[in-house]
C-alpha cells in the first residue's frame, strides 16, 4: 500500500514538474510598466523566474492604463529559459496607430517627458526659452541680451500657454497650443511693447530621424552639424507658430498689428 502511495506521489510530481520545467523573464524599460500574462497580472516592471507551462501565450505590458505592447509567445520545452525584453519608447516609434489609439498614445508618451524645456525661439523678436509645465498651462520666459560699443539688444518676455489635440501620427508626436503673451524689447533705444496671441504646432518625431550626408557641411554648414546633433536628442521638441501681434513702438514706423511668425526648438528634462 505505501508502495502504490509512493509512486503516485512520485508521478504527481513528476507531471508537475514537467509541465512547470520553463522559466519566464520579461524586462521593460518602465518602473510603472504592467506585465500580464493572457490578461492575468504577473508582476510590475521586471518579472524573474516565472513557472509556465509550455504552450503559446499571450504577452502584454501596459503602462499607466495604456497597452503598449502585444504579442503571442511560444514556450517549448527545448528552451529551459525564456527572456523577453520589452522597450515601450522603441515599440512605439514602430508600432502603427489606429486613429482609436492615437490621442491615449499621446498622452502616455507626454507623462513621460520632464516638466522644463529649454530652447529657441525665433522670430522678429528671437531668443532663449524656457518653459515650465503647471497643469492645465505652460508658463514660457522669452530672454535675450548684449552690449557693445555699437549696439544694445535686449528681449524680455513672458507667455501662458494652453496645449490640446494630442495625435500620435505616423511619423511624430504632434500637438497643437494656444495662449497669451507679452514681449517687451529695447533694440538701441528702440523700444517695442509686444502683446500677441500665438497659435501654434509642437511635435517630435515618433523614430529617430535621418542624419544629413557630410556633404551637406558644404551647403549647410552649422545649421546641418546642428540638425545631425539634434537627431540624438529623444526629447527634442520643435514648434512652428502664427497668431496675432500687436506692437507699440517708439519709432512709429515700427508700429504693427497683424499675422506674426515663428519657429523653434525646445529640449525636456
């Protein structure tokens, strides 16, 4: 009797180990990433030394309540270990949006970037820019200055903006922006007051962009060094913008009301 004992706990265990003999790793880029097995939560981020039985399964990781990646797997007994490593920024700058995913996709890209931005601005009255995210609005300081013997440039100002239509396209990332500013400038004793209601595009590209041939130095000079460094920059946003612009000037000759433009480039941290 504890002979037929023995062996069917023996068997037991044996059919049990065989049907859990494989291992399951899978590795994402996020902290917050959910990893799900056929829909089941198996683990946060990094899963290590999951038991599975061998057979095809369904992978999905999601990350702030968005599903980033998805794919059938197959676990077969002549593979002892199966690693799987998921890079959520690299699947989507592949992954083909349907126009249902796209604004959801949007948003889970734009939680991931940092709050302040530095970058240029250029227009009639150009310099640097930074920028500070306090939701629902992004507060931006417009600065430039010099000093010389000759002349004397100073551009100070300050703008509230609104962002929305979020759309995660086929080749960017592309939102659109409204708001309210004001830019005061003295350009040797010139000085304009400039209040403007700027409309406006910011997007980044979805995938790496294509680098410039060398002899594109030749034509281009720094401008094509500047657009090749920048192809490194993941967090690289540009921005090309319209509006209205009214402008008060001491020289009269200077004073303006209509369409205004600009473009630039803003880097997140």
């Amino acid at each position: 009797m504890i002979k037929y004992i023995f062996i069917t706990i023996t068997f037991i265990f044996s059919f049990i180990t065989f049907n859990y003999a494989e291992m399951l790793n899978v590795i994402t880029d996020s902290d917050t990433a959910i990893i799900k097995l056929n829909k089941v939560d198996i683990g946060i981020s990094v899963v290590t030394n999951y038991k599975i039985e061998t057979g095809t399964y369904l992978l999905t990781v999601e990350d702030n309540g968005t599903e980033i990646y998805s794919e059938l797997i197959d676990i077969s007994n002549d593979k002892k270990v199966t690693t799987i490593s998921v890079k959520l920024d690299h699947n989507l700058s592949k992954e083909i949006i349907d126009s249902n995913k796209q604004k959801k996709f949007a948003s889970y890209t734009l939680s991931k970037k940092g709050n302040f931005g530095v970058g240029l601005y250029l227009s009639s009255r150009s310099g640097l820019k930074l920028s500070y995210d306090i939701d629902p609005l992004t507060i931006q300081t417009i600065f430039w200055m010099y000093q010389s013997n000759t002349s004397k440039n100073f551009v100070g100002g300050l703008r509230f903006i609104n962002y929305f239509n979020n759309q995660f396209t086929k080749h960017t990332l592309f939102r659109l922006y409204y708001g309210f500013g004001f830019i005061h400038s003295d350009i040797n004793g010139t000085i304009t007051n400039n209040t403007e209601i700027p409309f406006g595009a910011e997007f980044k590209f979805r995938g790496t962009p294509p680098k410039l041939p060398p002899a594109s130095y030749l034509l281009f000079s720094v401008y094509a060094l500047g657009y090749n460094l920048s192809t490194f920059l993941d967090q690289l946003f540009y921005f090309v913008e319209t509006g209205l612009t009214f402008n008060d000037s001491t020289n009269t000759d200077n004073n303006y009301t209509g369409l205004k433009f600009a473009l630039g480039m803003k880097y997140y941290f």
